[in-house]
C-alpha cells in the first residue's frame, strides 16, 4: 500500500515543533532574567497575551510563506537569512501589537531585546541539530522503503547518477533490474545488478522490495502487463510518464529521485490516517505489555508445570513486504512442536501454505482431552497472543493487520500471495474475526487479507477491534 507523500508546512510538522520550542524557551528565560520567576500566566496578563501572540504569529508565518521549504538542503548562511527573517517579521508584529494597543510601556525592553536575540540563536541551534539528526537518519536508510529500479542499461545509468546527484531521494536503492540484457551480479555506477527480465518477478518475491520504479524504452503492453502483476503482488509502483493506462487504480503523479513519474498501489492512504494507526499501535502496545505483565504472574507457573522450558515462544516471522523479525508469544505447545509438525502433515486440514489440525497433540496437556489442556485454554482466549504487544510497540505489527506468516510459509508463495506482506501484519485482522477455524482454504485467506488492505481504513479498523472482542469473549473461531 503506498503512503501519500507529504507536501506543504505538514512535511516539516517537525521542524515547526522545534522552532515553537525555542520560541518558547527564549521566551521564557527573558522572563526569568527579569523577573526572577518562570510564573508567566500568573504574574501577569500582557506576558502571557505576548507568549499566545507570538505562538498564532509563527504558525500563520509558516503557514503563508512556506519557510521549511528545502530546509534540508539550505547552506549554513541561508539559514541565517531565514530565521532573521522569520524573527524580525514575528518581533516587528508584536512591537506593533503593543504600541497599537497601548501597552509597550508596560512590557520590558529587556525581556524583548533578550528574547528577540535568544530566539535567533535557539532556533539556529534547534534546526541545525534537527537537521544533523535527519540526515543521519536518510543516510542509513533508517525507516526509508527499499526501491528497485526496472529499467534497460542506458536508462539505469542515467537514472543512477540522477539518484546520487541528490542529497535525499527519500528511498534505499536496493538494485538494478535490466531488462535489455543479462548483468545479474554486475554493477552500474555502483549499483548491483540483482536481477534481469527472466527471474524479476522470482527476486521481487522473494526479497524485501516495497515500491519499483519502471523506465523502459518497450511498448505501452508489455509495462502494463508487468504493472499490474507487481500491483497484485501489493508492490507499489512507480512510472515514467511515457506510458499511461487509465484503468491503473489509485493514480498519482509525483517527482521521485529527480523524475516525474505516476504512482499506483493496490491502496493510498495518507500520512494522517497512517499516524494515528501507528499512535494507536503504540498505546495499544503500552497497555498491552501491562497487560502481559500481569499474565504471565498467572500464566507462567501452569506453563512450565505442564512443560517444563521457556515460558515464552519466539519464532521468526515475516512482515512488511518480506521483512524478517522475531514474534513473541507465551508457549501453548510442546518445546518439540516443530520437529512433531512434519509426522502431522497428513492431518493436516488447511488446503495451501499454512498448518492447521483437530486435536493438536503438540498442545500442551492435550493428552487430557480435546480443550482440556492449558495449552487448549490460553489459546481458547488468545493468552497466548498477548506477548506480540511487544512487537506491536516495537514497530513489527500492527494492532490490525494480516497474519504474520512463517518463512516456510512465505518460501512457498506463489507470486499473487505476496500481497498479503504489503502492509504490517497484526494481532487481528479479517481472516481471525471471519471464523479462523472454519476457514480451510488458504487462497480464502488471501482474498480476506487482500479485501482489507484494497479498503484500508481507520473505520474499517475499528470494525475489526470491536469484533475481535466478541470473538474473544465468545471463544469463537479459536481452538
């Protein structure tokens, strides 16, 4: 699913926050030399009215000049110039404030004058660490999405040194797909070569690529035909504007790396909606791990009195688009499950990529009787998924999401699975308020976790919150 970029004073919402800060800090230490007292709102009206004002005054500055833009690429002097500006255009509408209102001679000159110069310096201090931080950030490709270039040799020359030519592309050049001929394992400018027209589809699969860029010098049929199996795959993908085709959905034109290209994904959301899910994903995680504490002080004794070993299952899942993490949960099974999983095989029910059986004797205490066992009760009331509140606070799942699958899972996809890893996976989804246990088809599943990411919303979301509860409390669709 592609994420809007964010254009206007939102896309430096960061910078206007520090710049606030410092206001506010220069602010008040002019106070404190003063005044000896940091008492703003209580000592008395005018400084406060003063601090309100100059708060309305930089968000409207902002607002109507568009002062962050290309902040990232401005020199040292330029910055200067710009907070000069910014702050003589602030401290001239407040001087004009109190001498319209007849008010300067009660407000302290130096209290001005120190803050006028303490705001200068403050905000030149607070962008330029901000800004060291952020291109510390861009240049280890932190939280960036990894990009592959699809292309002949002639254009992934040019397009690679477009790319190095800037400062911030805002993506990881994980390769070069050349299409006009074989350089698997070569470099251009640098860039290897890590795969060619025959095996594209195989490496996209199979590594962790979440947009593409498309420039070739091919008719319009053959990059349509390869745009819409990438998109199935849940791929975002990028294209040079020479080729067009109306039916492509969720269209968008945008300057990447130097080039304008149209933009198309399965889904679009925007940076709003995405920040709230991930704010949502952080208290969730917060009080989830609380949660987790207080069960395992009930949860653990009768694990390891059952089965003696670690408390805790960790398995390595696959999320986003291929990514590799560690998934948490308080173990429900034998610590020989794995090994027991292949003599089971025959049993098992699901048609496709995933393992699912009556009677599990890997269950802990299932020798008991069906749902007997401890193993059958926490996993009867999802117990045993509270420790993946972890992963969620740590940025690997999503409170809402598509099943995490195995990597066994994963290696056997075919190409159209994979759009099931375009968005993170999560605690719950469709496929797990849809009756899990009645579901034994996995192309199913699929189409379950395609509808949701297609018609991704935070509605939607909340739907399946709400109805995950009362499959929980029902002890619905879980065995």
């Amino acid at each position: 699913m592609n994420r809007k970029k964010k254009y206007g004073w939102w896309k430096h919402i960061d910078f206007m926050i520090i710049d606030l800060l410092c206001i506010q800090i220069a602010y008040l230490v002019s106070y404190f030399f003063r005044h000896d007292t940091l008492r703003l709102y209580r000592e008395t009206s005018l400084y406060a009215h003063v601090n309100i004002l100059l708060i309305i005054i930089d968000i409207c500055y902002v607002l109507l000049r568009s002062t962050y833009k290309n902040i990232l690429k401005r020199s040292f002097i330029r910055e200067i110039e710009s907070v000069l500006v910014h702050n003589i255009v602030m401290w001239g509408l407040v001087m004009a404030y109190l001498y319209v209102t007849k008010q300067a001679f009660w407000f302290s000159r130096q209290v001005f004058l120190t803050s006028f110069g303490f705001t200068i310096i403050f905000m030149l201090v607070g962008r330029f660490l901000w800004k060291l931080n952020v291109r510390r950030i861009v240049w280890k490709g932190k939280n960036q999405p990894n990009f592959l270039v699809i292309s002949t040799q002639e254009y992934a020359t040019e397009m690679v040194r477009q790319f190095s030519d800037r400062m911030y592309n805002g993506f990881n050049l994980a390769g070069l797909a050349i299409m006009d001929r074989d350089l698997e394992n070569e470099k251009i400018e640098g860039i290897s070569v890590v795969c060619n027209k025959d095996n594209l589809l195989t490496y996209v699969q199979k590594d962790v690529i979440d947009e593409v860029m498309i420039k070739l010098s091919q008719d319009d049929k053959e990059v349509n035909e390869l745009t819409w199996t990438l998109l199935q795959m849940g791929v975002v993908v990028h294209i040079a504007l020479d080729y067009t085709d109306n039916a492509l959905p969720n269209r968008t034109i945008e300057r990447i790396g130097g080039y304008t290209c149209m933009t198309t994904s399965i889904n679009t959301a925007s940076s709003v909606p995405m920040g709230l899910k991930r704010l949502t994903d952080i208290a969730a995680g917060i009080v989830g791990c609380a949660i987790t504490g207080i069960a395992f002080i009930f949860v653990a004794p009768l694990i390891y009195k059952a089965s003696p070993g670690p408390i805790f299952y960790c398995q390595e899942r696959v999320g986003k688009n291929g990514r590799r993490f560690k998934m948490y949960k308080f173990r429900s099974m034998y610590m020989d499950a794995e090994e027991r999983k292949k003599e089971l095989m025959a049993q098992n029910k699901m048609q496709g990529n995933m393992f699912k059986m009556d009677n599990d004797p890997r269950i802990i205490g299932s020798e008991k009787g069906p749902g007997k066992g401890i193993g059958n009760i926490i996993r009867s009331l999802s117990i045993d998924e509270l420790p993946q509140f972890y992963n969620i606070l740590r940025g690997d799942m999503s409170l809402v999401g598509t099943r995490p699958p195995t990597v066994d899972e994963v290696a056997a996809y075919d190409l159209h699975h994979k759009v099931r890893l375009s968005m993170k996976p999560g605690l719950t989804g469709m496929w797990q308020v849809s009756g899990r246990s009645e579901i034994t088809d996995f192309e199913e599943i699929v189409r379950l976790d395609a509808y949701y990411i297609e018609n991704w919303s935070l509605k939607l979301d909340l739907k399946i919150i709400l109805k995950t509860f009362k499959v929980v409390f029902a002890k619905e669709g879980a065995e």
